[in-house]
C-alpha cells in the first residue's frame, strides 16, 4: 500500500469535505503515518473510515470524528495541550504539528513507552507522553491551553476542567449517550464553565476511567 497516497485521500474524501478547515490539521494528518500508531494487524486498514482497536478500553477515531473534534478545539501554535487517553500516540503527534507542547497521558508503562517511541521516530521534540491516571489529569504541567480526551465519556470531567487555563481553556471530547453521543466543547472562563454540543458521533468504546458510576433504581 502506498501510506502517502493513503493518507491524501484521507484527507481529502474523510477530512477535508466535513468541514475540517484547519490547514495546519488537514497538513498534519497528510504527513503523520496513522499506521505506525495502531496494531501490526490493523497497519492495512489504518486509513479506514472506521474507528480501530489498539488494545482494551482504547480505540484510534475514525478519521472524520478525530479531525472535527480537533478542528473545533481550535489549538493555536503557543497552546499547551493536554492529551488524555492518548493510545499509541497518534493524537498527540497530529497535535504536537499544532501547538507549542502536547502532554499525552496514557495508564499503563509500557504503553507510556510504546508511544513515546513511535513519537521520537517522528523528531517530535514539542511532544512527550507521561503515566498517570487519566481522570486525574496532569496537574505538574496545568494550567492548559486545551485539553483532548479523543474517545467516549459519560462523566468524571471535573478534575480536567479543573486544570484548564481559566482564561479561555478547553477541553473537547464525545459525550456518549445510550443512542446517540455528541462531540462536545468545554470553556473555561474564570470559574465557569460552558459547554456547546459540536456534532454527532459514534465512537466505537467508552473509555474506562470516564465511565458513570452505576446509579439505583426501582
């Protein structure tokens, strides 16, 4: 498979035509190599308009909902931005060709390192991956610019919103609901916080650590 041709119409059939007009996004996710990111067994098919598995409670977003829910958290070139539940990497390096500095955040150590490596082979300077619990966030380097959680949520958003910059931070992530989830952005102004519905979704997992607590009932 030709990965350059690939990721081109990528772009421009998944994209460009859902109303992504970030240039430095559209750029960026035509010169990352999305297949370094996933499984080896999924490298084919890594250009899918599918969302993929990479291992238990992570999926890589299809290209569409990615792209959009990035797009609209319109990350300039001096934001610090905070990418949660970051996988193997591949959001945080779409991101690093964006912003000033991407901290991905990932549970497990050796998915920690997996993404870490896959970033160095790309010169990624601006981009590093930390371990941590992904509801707690990262308070060592708060307050962000942005934050990114690319998956499903149903709650547990606090401690994150706590660590956006009170001066117009964000945070943009997919609410899932029992039929229908919604992209959805969080603003950050002094001690409030708002929230705007960006566009429907259908994210393929939840993300553990956000899922809601069971509630009772009759």
């Amino acid at each position: 498979m030709d990965t350059a041709k690939a990721r081109q119409h990528m772009v421009d059939s998944q994209v460009r035509p859902n109303s992504v007009t970030s240039i430095p996004l559209q750029s960026a996710m035509a010169r990352i190599p999305r297949e370094r990111f996933v499984p080896a067994d999924r490298k084919n098919i890594a250009y899918a308009e599918k969302d993929l598995s990479l291992f238990e409670g992570r999926w890589l977003l299809k290209p569409r909902d990615f792209s959009k829910l990035i797009n609209d958290a319109h990350i300039k070139t001096t934001d610090i931005v905070l990418d949660v539940a970051c996988g193997y990497g591949y959001s945080s390096a779409v991101i690093a060709a964006m912003a000033e500095v991407v901290v991905g955040l990932e549970e497990e150590s050796t998915i920690v390192d997996g993404a870490t490596e896959r970033l160095a082979s790309l010169n990624l300077e601006n981009a590093v991956v930390v371990e941590g619990s992904l509801a707690d966030g990262y308070a060592k380097q708060a307050p962000y610019d942005v934050i990114i959680i690319a998956g499903g949520v149903e709650a547990g958003l606090d401690p994150l919103l706590a660590q956006l910059n009170p001066d117009g931070g964000r945070l943009a992530t997919i609410i899932q609901g029992d039929r229908v989830s919604t992209a959805t952005l969080f603003t950050r102004s002094g001690n409030a916080v708002g929230e705007r519905a960006l566009f429907e979704a259908h994210p393929a997992g939840l993300i553990p650590a956000f899922k809601a607590p069971p509630q009772f009932r009759f």
